[in-house]
C-alpha cells in the first residue's frame, strides 16, 4: 500500500486507488502521515480536527471511532509482507509504514541526498536528486483536505520549505550550465513570491547567462522596489554586489564551459536570515555559488526563515458576537501512571472518558461549562454572574470536588491520595478577563476555549503536583471568604494552594442545600464530637458498607468539615489499613504516630528519633521514658521483635493517644479497618474503654469482614455506635473502577 500526500490524499494498493471512508478519517490519516513512525498524541489529534472553539462534546469519541475504521482499511486484502500499521502508542497513536510507501518520506531522502551533494560539489548529481524530489508533487500538500477546511501549520511549513528545495534545485542546475532549461521555473517562483531574495538573485543570472542584461537589471528594480515600499528594507549586500556584477559584465557571471568546473565566486544572495548550517561547508560554482547545504546528518528540510511572513493567521473570533468579562477558567489533568497496569493501555480512551465525564458533571453542578478536552486534560470556565467573589468560590469548589470525588483521606500534612492506584488528579484555577460570547447556547458548549487567561492557567498547572489545587492571586483574594489558603512556591504565576473549603461541601449542587445521601449520618458524627469534646468522653463510631466508595467519602467529607469547623482546637489523624499481605499492619499506626510528630516520610531516623522525645516531652513527664523506647521501634524500618513485641509497641501508641488528647481533642479515622490484624483490632477496639475519660473519638470505616472476623465488635459497649450504610447511586468513582473492567466489546476498538 502506498501514499501520496505531496498533493491530493491518495492510497492506493495493487488493486488501485483505496476509498478512505469520509472527511475526518482521511483528515485522521493525513495528519498521522505528516508523522509517520512518530507517535502523535490523542491532544495533538483533536487539536488538528477541531480549532478549541468549535470541538464538539463528543471529539474524542469521533477520534476514536475514525482510527477504528481505518484501521479496517489498512488491513483490507491484498496485505503486503511490510504493511501499514495504525498502534495505539501512549499519550497516542503510531502510523508504522516504510518510507518507500509515503511521498512526503521517499522526498525527504532525496533532499538530503541532493542537498549532500550539492555540498560536495557534485552538482549534477544534486540536479538530478533534487528535480526528482520535486517532481513527486502533484500539486499544493493534501489540497482536497484543504478545500475542505482544513488549515495546519505543517502544510505551510512543508510549503515553505518546498521553496528552499526549490531554489536549491536552480542553483544545482545553473551551476550545471542549464539556465535556459530552469528560466521559466524561476520566473514562476519569482512571480509568486517577489520577496525571495536568493530567488530573484538566481533569476538574473539565468536573464543575464541568456543574454538579457536589461531584464536581469530590472528584476533587481522589482525586487528593491517591493522591500523598500513593503517592508522599509534595503535588498542584502549579496543582491547589491550581484546588480553590479551584471552592470560591469563581470566574466565570473558566464555559465561554466562544463559541469562541474569549480571556481569561488560570492556573487549570487543567500537566503537572507538562515543560519549556516553545521557540517561541509559550500562548494561555490564558477558563475554561481552553491549554497551552504546540511552535511548527510543533517535535517532533510531545515527551516528557513522567508522573506515574507506566509502562516496564516490565527482565527480571531467576531467582535460583534464576544465581549470581555469576569472570568474564572478551571483547568483539570488527569494523569495515568503505570500502576493501573495493562487494562489501562488498552483502554486508556475509555477511561479518559469517564474521568471526563465526571469532570463535567461537577462543573455543572457549579454553574461552569466545560469548555474543551484535549487527552487528559480538562477546561471549565466559570463567567456567569456579575460578583467576582461568586465565580471565583464555584471555581474553587469544582476543583476540589472533581479531586475529593477521586480521593480517598490521608493524614493531615498531605494532599489526599488516589483512589485508584496510579490515576492523580492535579488542578489551576485562574481569574481575569476574557473575550466570551454574549449569548453562549445553552444546549451546546461555549465557542471560547483559548486565550490569554487560559494560557496563564495551563503554566499554572504544569507545576501541580499530585493532589493538589494551585490558584492565581487575584483567585485567592476573591475566594478567601469560601476557602481557607497556603503559600506554594511551585510557581511564581501560582502563588497559593487551596488549604481547606469553608462551611458547605465541595460536592454540593450550586445553589442547593441538600448535603447528598448520608446527611444523617454526619449530623450524628458531628454530634458524637461534640459530646466528646463537651464531656471529655471517648467514643467509638463504626462505618459498615460494602463496596467502601460511598463510606471512604464519607470518612472524608467528615475530616473536611472537622477541620474547618474546629479549625485549631481539634486534631484530626487519619490513614487507611493495607491488605495483607502487600502491607505492613502496623503501618497506619506508625502514619499517625509521625503526623502528630511532623514527621516527614523520608526523615533521617536520627531526626524522626528527635521529633518523638521532642514531642513526648511536650506532653508532659509522665510515663515518658516507658512510651519512648517502643514508639521508636514503630517508627523505625525494622520489623518488631514478634507478637509479644507488636503488643507492647500497640500498648505504648494507645496511651500516648491518650496523652495527646488529653492535651488536645483527638478524632482518628480509620479506612478498610478489615484488613487489620487481630492485635490492632483489639487496640482500636478497646481504646474508647481503656481510655475512657479523655476526649477521643475512634471513626472506623470497614466492609462486612470486620463484623463476620468481629461478631462482637464494640457491641454492649457504652459510648459505641455501629452504621451500616446504603450505596449511592450514580457513584463517580463506581463508574471509574467499572470502566477500568474489560466491556464486552468488538474485537478491536481504537
């Protein structure tokens, strides 16, 4: 199968030429031609087929659905031994096919052969290499795409670049004695861009070589004319020297007595702008120079700078139909790593699409629309309603409901972690003004997805890390009556990072007070803390659901309002038990442990050492000595010294707990509390009965092993509550781990 893209998009096999199937799957072809053997991502595939502004909902689907369909073209029989292949490659696409079957790879060779040759002095050779090059065009690149609509800045570039080839071609043939073979081709290019200097310079040696001294003068005439009226420039010294050449009958002007003569003359313009490129240096003619040319390692097609600027510009949207407001744009990347394994790379689309898709309904819930989705990454912008505060708050919320819906609680020093190994979510929301549509239809996204303010957001978010919600300054003044906020030093552009959300949920719908499915269930939370802060009374509250979805978040929604409602008088911990046998079952325990200390994970052992007696020291001198010796054993990497150790190490954290909330309330919240081993089972169980008279309350979240390992569990014990929980429906993270499961699906999808 071969394919011509030097002109009209062509496929053609033994059989003749290949119906393509329509506009977007040629379009989709095209583009992975002009990248062959180069991975393309899905992002810079939605952005050749659709402009930001007009990307339907539904563009990454249509993407997918293309490259599906033509990979059933390019395996249509007859199959060639080294056929074509369409791969998906991560962050895209792979086009694998020989060069000797795409126009545009078998020209490129033969430039650089040409163009080696020419640098060497074989000039002959260089003429034929470089004429065969350019006869592969049949006409402006992929011209039928381009009627259609089609505009991409490597049609340009590859126009562009065919003039350098072109000129390089004329100098090759003048050189070899044929200037009246190539007159009319000069003529054509000169005609078409007047301000081609080294065009024009060839275009009066081959006048002058024809014995037509006047019009070989009056190109120069033309050509000043058209810079200094133009452009307010003077033509290059090489232009100038070769107009007096002409004027004096230099004889180093004659066309060479054979090809190949070689002479140094410096008379004939260079391209002015270019660079000399790095390799063997130019090997002038007798009546021509040879351009300075790559040497064989160089690019097949280096870009030079024109003489008149030729890319087109970009579209600018109508005046009359857009206006400047207030706006705040939310930008989301969800990033997939490694650890989602190999379901993920074959699937990687589909789970793009539910990431989307929850995206999108938090930002409607808010008031926002989602405005483009380009691979992973999302665009919200929020710009209705006149208060800047208003906007700024439901930016900010949509943020974090997008991240907490796909989080689960980690101890108080961290973001919150993934839910799924592998899947992080990074957010930037920005504030200023931007040119929107006055009346943006309601059944169809907003037009606008560019611009400057979107531009500021995307350099914002490439310095997020995991979990995180960076903010522009203006987005933290305006927001500070919703969220409370930190200094992030990642980024000068984003110079605060979102703390905490005041009062209402993240994950409420704007402008609606329901506070979802298990509103009950936080009021009684939130009631048992403050009866255990009012009467320094320990209590224990056990979370019992099924899937643990809907509970993690409630674990975690009820964390968020702890820390904002009691913001400085309660200590929050919290951490989630591995499964045997991937984790450590003292590991949470010892997670709490260096929280409360502030502890970093990758601390020294002399410092995490420090920390501890610092800490226990400032809980007083009681029982001290005795607490340091085991607590320190937890914090260290080596494993406890067997069962009767774990107990005394478990013994010694249940009564520093108690210290520290003697000090201070204390809530610890627990997550899939099922895996936990018998000894800490027992620990957790008995600390609101062994510890009794200090303010602790004891939140754990487990599935139904907890109660068939623990049929007792903290029944006929006072200050102890049990709830089973109902799922909720529609849950986003359901739909995200249901569509990392293998759908029943055709054979190959794209």
């Amino acid at each position: 199968m071969h394919f011509r893209i030097l002109g009209p998009l062509e496929t053609e096999n033994p059989d003749g030429l290949v119906d393509l199937g329509g506009h977007r799957q040629r379009a989709v072809l095209a583009y992975l031609l002009l990248q062959a053997n180069q991975v393309v991502s899905t992002s810079q595939l939605l952005s050749a087929l659709w402009a930001d502004d007009d990307a339907p909902m539904t563009a990454r689907k249509i993407l997918q659905n293309a490259v599906w369909k033509l990979r059933g073209v390019l395996s249509r029989p007859p199959r060639a031994e080294q056929g074509p292949e369409l791969l998906t490659r991560a962050p895209g696409y792979l086009l694998r096919v020989p060069q000797q079957r795409v126009d545009l790879l078998d020209y490129r060779q033969r430039v650089v052969t040409g163009r080696a040759a020419l640098a060497a002095g074989e000039v002959e050779r260089a003429r034929r290499s470089l004429g065969e090059a350019l006869a592969l065009w049949r006409g402006p690149v992929l011209s039928d795409l381009v009627e259609e609509g089609i505009c991409w800045p490597e049609l340009t570039a590859l126009q562009n670049r065919r003039l350098d080839v072109m000129e390089d071609h004329f100098e090759a043939a003048l050189a070899c004695g044929r200037h009246q073979s190539v007159l009319p081709d000069i003529e054509s290019l000169v005609a078409a861009e007047p301000l081609r200097e080294r065009a024009s310079g060839q275009l009066m040696v081959a006048l002058y070589r024809c014995g037509r001294q006047a019009e070989a003068l009056a190109v120069f005439g033309r050509v000043r004319a058209a810079l200094v009226d133009g452009l307010g420039l003077e033509p290059g010294r090489e232009l100038h020297r070769l107009q007096q050449a002409i004027l004096t009958q230099d004889p180093t002007l004659e066309a060479p007595r054979t090809a190949g003569t070689r002479e140094q003359t410096h008379l004939a313009p260079a391209n002015r702008g270019a660079q000399p490129p790095a390799g063997p240096a130019a090997v002038p003619t007798p009546a021509l120079p040879v351009p300075a040319a790559p040497g064989p390692a160089a690019s097949a097609e280096p870009v030079t700078t024109p003489s008149a600027p030729v890319a087109p510009a970009p579209r600018i949207p109508s005046p009359a139909r857009h206006e400047s407001r207030t706006a705040n744009v939310v930008m989301l990347r969800f990033g997939l790593g490694g650890e989602l394994g190999r379901v993920l790379a074959e699937d990687r689309d589909r789970v793009l699409d539910v990431l989307t898709q929850i995206a999108r309904e938090k930002t409607e819930l808010h008031g926002g629309r989602v405005t483009s989705v380009l691979g992973s990454t999302v665009l919200a912008v929020f710009a209705d309603g006149a208060d800047p505060a208003d906007i700024a708050e439901r930016a900010v919320r949509t943020a974090a409901a997008v991240r907490d819906n796909l989080s689960v609680p980690t101890g108080t020093l961290t973001p919150p972690q993934a839910a799924v190994r592998g899947l992080t979510v990074h957010a930037a929301v920005a504030s200023g003004e931007a040119r929107l549509p006055r009346r943006p239809c309601a059944d169809s996204p907003s037009p606008w997805g560019g611009g400057r303010l979107v531009d500021t957001c995307r350099t914002m978010l490439d310095h997020v890390q995991a979990g995180e919600i960076h903010v522009c300054d203006e987005t933290r003044r305006h927001g500070e009556r919703a969220a409370a906020f930190r200094r992030a030093c990642a980024s000068a552009l984003a110079p605060w990072e979102l703390h905490a959300l005041h009062d209402e949920a993240a994950d409420q719908p704007w402008g609606r007070a329901d506070a979802g499915v298990h509103v009950s269930e936080l009021e009684l939370m939130q009631h048992t803390l403050l009866h255990t802060r009012q009467r320094s009374a320990a209590h224990l509250i056990t979370l019992i659901q099924g899937s643990g979805r809907a509970r993690t978040r409630l674990l975690m929604e009820f964390q968020r309002r702890v820390e904002e409602s009691h913001r400085g008088h309660v200590r929050v911990l919290a951490g989630t038990v591995p499964p045997p046998p991937t984790g450590d079952p003292l590991a949470v325990p010892a997670e709490i442990l260096a929280a409360y200390c502030g502890i970093e994970p990758d601390a020294p052992e002399a410092h995490a050492t420090a920390r501890l007696r610092a800490t226990l020291d400032g809980l007083g001198p009681a029982d001290g000595a005795d607490l340091y010796a085991p607590l320190a054993r937890l914090l260290s990497p080596g494993p406890t010294t067997g069962a009767a150790g774990t107990g005394e190490v478990l013994r010694a954290w249940g009564k520093f707990l108690a210290r520290a909330a003697r000090k201070q309330p204390l809530v610890l919240i627990w997550d899939d509390l099922q895996h936990a081993d018998d000894a800490l089972l027992d620990v957790v169980e008995r600390l609101t009965q062994t510890h009794a008279g200090v303010p602790l309350l004891n939140v754990v979240g487990a599935d139904s092993g907890l109660p068939d390992r623990r049929p007792g569990w903290a029944t006929a014990h006072p200050r102890t509550v049990t709830l089973s929980l109902s799922p909720e429906a529609g849950d986003a993270l359901d739909r995200l781990l249901e569509s990392l499961l293998p759908p029943l699906r055709e054979s190959e999808v794209a």
